[in-house]
C-alpha cells in the first residue's frame, strides 16, 4: 500500500474508533452506573489497540467503498469473529476477573452492530449523496480501454457511470463490444455538444500522441476534465508503486507488500516483542543446552558463522554449536551432512529440535534478522544459487528470518539438487511477494506444530 493511499484512508481509521468508544461508554454506563476504573482503562487501552492492528490487517475496509456487499460482509464478520478470539487470549494474561469477560463479549457484538450501521448504510449513503454520479466516456477500445471498463463494471463504483467508448483509429485490436462504441475521434466534438460528460478517461497506447493531444484539445474546449490511464503491469508486472523522484513522477518496481510503513512498523515491533518474550521465556533452557554442550566438549557455547543478510550485508548469526570442529565462520564451504561425523551427541538431538537455532532471536533483537523470511545463506552459496536460480537475489530485498515459508514447506537443509536450490527459493520469493501480518503468525504456528518444518533436519 503506497504512503499517499495511506494517508488517504487514516480519516477512515479514526472514523472507525467512534463505535468502539461508544458501545464502551454505553456499556460502562449500564453495568456500573458510568464508574471508571484502573481495570476499564486498561480495557479501553487493549480494545484500542486490537481495533488499530486489525483495521491494518484489513487495509482499511472504508477505503474501497466499490468492493462488492458480500465481500465486506464476509470481512467484516471474519474480523470480528477474529477479534474476539484475540481478546479472550490477551484477557487470559491480564489482572481483570472472569466476570469481565461477559462484558467484553457484549461490548463486542455492541461494537459489531453499531459498526455494521455505520459503514453498510450511514457511510456508503454519504459517499453516493456526497460523490454524486460523474458520467465518463474512455477515449481508446484496446486493452486499456478493456481494463477501465473491467474496473468500472466489477467494482460497483457509485461515482462513475460509464457511456461509452470512442475509437480513436489506433493500432491496438479493439477489444470493445461494437455497440459500446459511440464513434471515433473525428466525431467527438459533435457527441459532447448534444451529451452530458463529466470526464473523459483517455486509455491509449503511450505512443499514440497525436489522438491524445487531439483528445486534450477537445476536452479543454468544452471543459471537460481527463484522467489519464498508465498501465505498466505488462512491463513490470504485479509489484509496483507508482512515487515521486523530487519534482517527477517515478515507478518503484519491485514493490513488495512489505515495503511500505506501517506495514514496516508491524513487522518490526512484533519482532521484538515475539524476540523478547521467547528469549525470557526459553533462558532456562539455553542455561541446561549451554552446560550440555560444555560437558561434553571443548569450545565455545556458541557458534557464530557469517552469514548474508538484508542488502547484501553480512551479519554474525548466533547458534548453538553442535559440532566438535565447525568450519571457519566467514570462509566455510562444508554443508553439514546427514550422519556427519562432527556432530556431537547433544549436537544431534538440538539440531533433531531446531534448538540450536533458538539463539538467533538474539539477532531479530539487535534487528539484522526476522522472527520469519527467507533463511540467511553463506557467502559462497549466495553467489552459486545466484548463478544458477533465476531472481534468486531478490531474497535480499527483506531480512532473512529464523523461520520461512520454504522451511514449513519442507524445503530446509540440503541445496545439493537442483530442484532443492529452485525450489527454496521459489517458496522464498512467494513469500515476499504475497506478505502479511496473517501469513508470519501462520508460518510461526506451523513452524512449531507441522512435521513438515523438521523432517529434513539432521
């Protein structure tokens, strides 16, 4: 989501909150006579903060109005229904009594109902009065044209109704019903003159500038204002945003759903809260992992290989060692193999477990890692899966992580074949294309309960 469509829609997240502190008012009011307690602000406080995390998870439902009702309904219960399974999570750790929970419940489905009025009745009424109907006309019949027509007809847009097309004798193949088409662009002038048109949506191929300057012209004579369509998804695909360059317009390719702000800031500060918490609460047991491993053999408690992180930056990783002798941690070039003779006794069982990774939430704290992305390679490996995995590199666009979706897929250990190489990586860039808070809590949940994250450890 791009910072201008954000800004955009943050009116509609404040918009969002007025029924939450409603019904939570309301509901104080008839259970204890409007007293405000320590206990209510700190219920008020989690309601808020809930609210904020899945308005964000939503991408800000009230933006796009045009989406069709059954949709959002869909949305908007699967969120609530969401909601209120979070909230009998969080309420388990806070110092509230269980009574509290039956005015939650009902704070709640209060907030549900209040919430359905306003943005399925009280707001799209506002939108349609407010908008009022432009009647709009696409200068264009070839693929362009095709695709504003799809958009104008899918998304039930109140504020547009769309007349028809005008030919403008292009090269394009006209992919237009020929009952659409209101004639060409010799005959414009005299269709304006007896028509009513609000705007004219001019959907060329970018080198027809002729027809668009002739479109321009004839706009600016009856006073007709123009939209200009730009299409780069056949050149640049699903992944980018269109930005400013100082004073000129720019095209960010590559743009992947993680890249924007917020959606930055979330990732981020779950990292070093889900960081934080594991590491309190697994200290006893890297105390019992750190005295195995010094009884049984000589050496460090931790082994700290160099790895490949976000950008191309190298960055020291901390694991548990689990071998006698490991390779050097900047220049190594031995993959571990299975049965491999280095592997101590308390080595093979915390490899067997992923314990040995669990120290690595030491570096999602000091921010060169992820709790989930794509897993950090050795130098030498970067180089021979960059060579031969096509797009292989654009894993670098993110921190790597501890977990990923390739390792819940089962594409973890080994890159001997060819097909492991290709298909970790291709595991690994679907998962920076297609990011979500959702999809990292998903990872995380099978990380710890799915065979499949550690059948291929040894």
């Amino acid at each position: 989501m791009s910072g201008q469509k954000q800004k955009r829609e943050l009116p509609y997240l404040a918009v969002d909150l007025f029924p939450l502190i409603f019904v939570f008012l309301a509901a104080l009011y008839c259970f204890r006579d409007f007293r405000f307690s320590k206990r209510d602000w700190i219920a008020l406080s989690v309601f808020i903060i809930l609210w904020c995390l899945f308005e964000y998870l939503r991408k800000y439902r009230y933006s796009d109005l045009s989406t069709k009702w059954q949709k959002r309904i869909t949305s908007h219960v699967k969120t609530y229904v969401s909601l209120i399974i979070l909230e009998f999570a969080v309420l388990l750790y806070l110092p509230v009594p269980m009574v509290f929970w039956k005015q939650v419940i009902t704070i709640t489905f209060g907030i549900f109902a209040l919430d359905f009025l306003i943005s399925f009745l009280i707001i799209d009424r506002l939108f349609k009065i407010a908008g009022n109907q432009k009647f709009v006309i696409v200068a264009g019949t070839g693929n362009k044209a095709k695709i504003v027509e799809d958009e104008v007809l899918t998304s039930h847009n109140h504020g547009y109704q769309l007349k028809g097309f005008i030919s403008c004798d292009t090269q394009d193949v006209c992919m237009i019903e020929s009952k659409k088409v209101l004639g060409d662009l010799d005959n414009i002038n005299q269709y304006l003159q007896s028509n009513d048109v609000d705007e004219i949506v001019i959907a060329l191929p970018d080198d027809q500038k002729n027809n668009i300057q002739k479109v321009l012209s004839v706009a600016d004579y009856h006073g007709i204002r123009v939209k200009y369509v730009l299409d780069y998804h056949e050149l640049f695909g699903n992944h980018y945003k269109i930005t400013r360059f100082g004073q000129v317009d720019a095209v960010n390719i590559r743009e992947m759903p993680c890249d924007g702000r917020y959606a930055r800031l979330v990732k981020n500060c779950f990292d070093k809260v889900f960081a934080t918490i594991a590491l309190t609460l697994l200290l006893p047991l890297f105390v019992v992992v750190a005295i195995l491993i010094k009884l049984e053999s000589r050496g460090p408690v931790f082994y700290c290989p160099i790895r490949i992180g976000k950008g191309g930056r190298p960055f020291k990783v901390y694991k548990f060692r689990s071998m006698r002798q490991n390779d050097d941690s900047a220049s190594g070039v031995h993959s571990t193999q299975v049965n491999d003779p280095r592997i101590t006794r308390i080595g093979r069982i915390i490899r067997k477990y992923s314990i040995d990774e669990l120290p690595q939430f030491i570096n999602v704290l000091l921010g060169s890692m992820s709790v989930v992305g794509p897993r950090p390679h050795r130098r030498y490996l970067n180089r021979q899966l960059q060579e031969n995995v096509y797009h292989y590199m654009l894993r670098q666009y993110v921190k790597p992580g501890i977990t990923g979706w390739a390792q819940v897929n089962g594409w973890r250990g080994p890159t001997d074949t060819e097909e492991q190489k290709r298909q970790r990586t291709l595991h690994d860039l679907w998962y920076i294309e297609n990011w979500s808070f959702a999809l990292d809590l998903k990872i995380i949940f099978l990380t710890i309960c799915s065979a499949k994250a550690h059948k291929a450890a040894f």
